[in-house]
C-alpha cells in the first residue's frame, strides 16, 4: 500500500526515482496500491496525473478513502442517505455504493474534502446531525496552513461541525483501522502479507502499525529523521525515498 503525495510526487513535482520503483513493481508482478485519503479526487483522475508525471498504471491500482466510506456504509447501514459536504469521487463512489444523496433529513453528515463549501452548508450539517443524523469524516487531514491556499481543509471543517453540534466525527481514511482493513480487503491480502509506504508517522505508518503490517517511512514528504524518537511506534525499514526500496523485502520469507 503506497501513499502518493510526498511518495511519490511532491505536489506537481515527481519525486527522483518514483517511476522507476513503480515499474519494478509492475515487472516483478508485485501487487500494490496506491493509497489516497483525498476523498475528492475520482481513480480516474489520480491516474491521470499519475500518467502526466510518466507513471502509468490503472484504476484499480487506485484505492481512496472515499471508497472506504462507501464501502463501510455499504456494509454497517446499506441504502442510507447522506448529506454530503464533499466533491467529485466521495460522491461517486457513495452513489456507486447505493447511498442515497440527499439535502433533508439524512441517516448521516459526510464530511470530505471539498472547495465550495459554505457557511450555509455547515449550518445545516450541524443541524442534521443535531436532529439525529450520524457523523462521518473521509479523513482528517490538516490543513497545510501556507499563503494562497483555497482550501479551509477537512480537519478545520470537521472542528466546526463538532464544535457546533457537540458530536465527534467518525473517521474513516489513514491511520484508522476501518480504511487500512478495507484496502487490505480490496487488495485480498492478510496482516502478514502487507505493507505500508508513506511519508508520515501519524497516518501511513501509524496505521499500518495500528493493522500489525510492516512499514516503510520515506524521508521524501513530511517526516524527519531527527524526529522519529518523538513517536512511541517505529517503521519496520526507513529510507529516503522509494529508489532506494530493494525488492525482495527481508520480511518476504517465502518469496
């Protein structure tokens, strides 16, 4: 399971080797994912700008949180309706899931990342959920909190909503357990046989640690080396960046 950004692209940028690492995983045949906890972003479109940085894979290659949520309410409540503050592959995969969409009184508030939003809108999310309705969120994500950056960001919105309905969101997406159980389902692999690629400690790793999978912590993204003694889990292997990943794994006992 592999995160994308800080992974494998720094925002536009790809990072130095990424493809190449990619096409070793296609050409030993090795099964993988890419692992989104950006619920906007439809699979077509992450392959899309996958193709533009010379990485070429397929759809189903692709595994979001918000595939999760959808396949979580699949499961726990199927053929509920939602109220969704969200956009473009939350809603789709929600409507592929079954889910009904609607704007008055729903079984759940669905929070995921999403630039139109307003103030309205979250108005009546408290309200709803005030009113009955559960709380869910595709991820909590925070917000990079940088100059011209037009997005509020779904762990902000999610803190509005709680604040004003007195309700703490259910999170579906990295590190919890709900998202990383359902992509080992969709990839129809065990504990055993997985393992997690990101750039954070508090999402890819800490939920894979969470899962008992092994780990992998590139210094491409987010984290720090000089940092990692502050968290009171660790990664199974670090290294810089996925050029330096060297297959087999020393964990591959059988392979």
């Amino acid at each position: 399971m592999i995160d994308m950004d800080g992974v494998i692209y720094a925002g536009e940028e790809l990072i130095d080797g990424a493809d190449d690492f990619v096409k070793k995983l296609l050409k030993k045949k090795i099964d993988f994912t890419f692992l989104s906890n950006n619920s906007s972003r439809s699979r077509a479109e992450a392959v899309e700008k996958l193709a533009k940085l010379g990485i070429e894979v397929t759809e189903e290659h692709i595994y979001t949180s918000a595939m999760a949520t959808a396949t979580f309410l699949e499961d726990q409540d199927p053929g509920c309706s939602a109220y969704v503050l969200g956009e473009g592959g939350l809603l789709k995969s929600l409507d592929h899931a079954g889910i009904q969409i609607v704007d008055k009184k729903p079984d759940y508030v669905i929070l995921g990342e999403g630039q139109e939003f307003s103030l309205e809108r979250v108005h009546q999310a408290v309200d709803m959920i005030l009113s009955g309705a559960r709380f869910i969120a595709t991820n909590r994500d925070p917000t990079p909190r940088k100059p011209g950056w037009n997005n509020l960001g779904i762990a902000a919105t999610a803190a509005m909503i709680e604040e004003g309905s007195g309700r703490k969101a259910f999170v579906i997406g990295k590190p919890s357990p709900v998202m990383m159980r359902s992509a080992a389902t969709y990839m129809e692999l065990e504990p055993s046989q997985t393992t997690v690629v990101g750039d954070t400690m508090e999402t890819d790793i800490k939920g894979g640690v969470y899962m008992g999978f092994k780990t992998i912590l590139v210094l491409s993204g987010i984290a720090e080396k000089e940092n990692l003694n502050a968290y009171g889990f660790k990664p199974t292997l670090v290294v810089d960046s996925v050029n330096q990943i060297q297959f087999p794994l020393n964990w591959w006992k059988d392979k």
